[in-house]
C-alpha cells in the first residue's frame, strides 16, 4: 500500500501520522519498554517475556464505541480525522464518524 511505511520486520506505519499521536497509539510498546526497564532487561527474550506479561484481556467493546475513543484522543493530540481521510485519500471515515457522534467514549461515561 502506498500509504504505509516500513517500520521493523512485521509493522508497518501510516504515512503522514505525527510521531506524537504514532506514541499515544502505541500503548502496548510502551508497556513492553516500561517492563524491561523496571527488571534492567534488554534482550530479545526479555522483550518476548515482557510482551506477554503485560498483556491485557481485550474485554468486549464494540467497534464504534472504540473508534469514537480513537477519535477523541487523536482530536486531544492535534490529529483530526479530517486528515486522516486526506492522509488516506478516500472518504471511508465519514460513516464511521456519524455513527460515533452518538457514542460517549468511556472518558465520557466515567
């Protein structure tokens, strides 16, 4: 795909995104570093190990009370979902943003 870049042997980055909003979204990573740095570990098994420790459940939330949360905490950082279409280049994301105007993210609830 055109939109995305290389970033290690299994992951890939969209093209475009700011790295802030790269580093919210990668809440698992941070999880993984926050471990090893704690036990003073660096190597690959130890980031294995840490990456299943740190795992959480995924627990039951439907795709447009999730999609509505993304969209809150990217808008928080400056990233709108204006251009995440212009990034994209086709206009999927507006379905997906009526349908979450009506979902309370659980920031919202709670």
């Amino acid at each position: 795909m055109r939109h995305l870049e290389p970033r290690g042997q299994r992951h890939r980055r969209l093209t475009g995104v700011p790295e802030p909003v790269i580093r919210a979204f990668s809440q698992r990573r941070q999880a993984i570093e926050q471990r090893l740095t704690e036990r003073g570990e660096t190597s690959r098994a130890a980031a294995e190990i840490a990456a299943l420790a740190t795992r959480k459940p995924k627990g039951d939330v439907d795709a447009v009370t999730l999609a509505a949360e993304w969209m809150t905490r990217a808008a928080a950082l400056g990233f709108t979902p204006d251009q995440l279409t212009s990034l994209l280049g086709r206009t999927r994301l507006t379905k997906l943003r009526k349908q979450t105007r009506g979902a309370a993210s659980p920031r919202q609830t709670g």
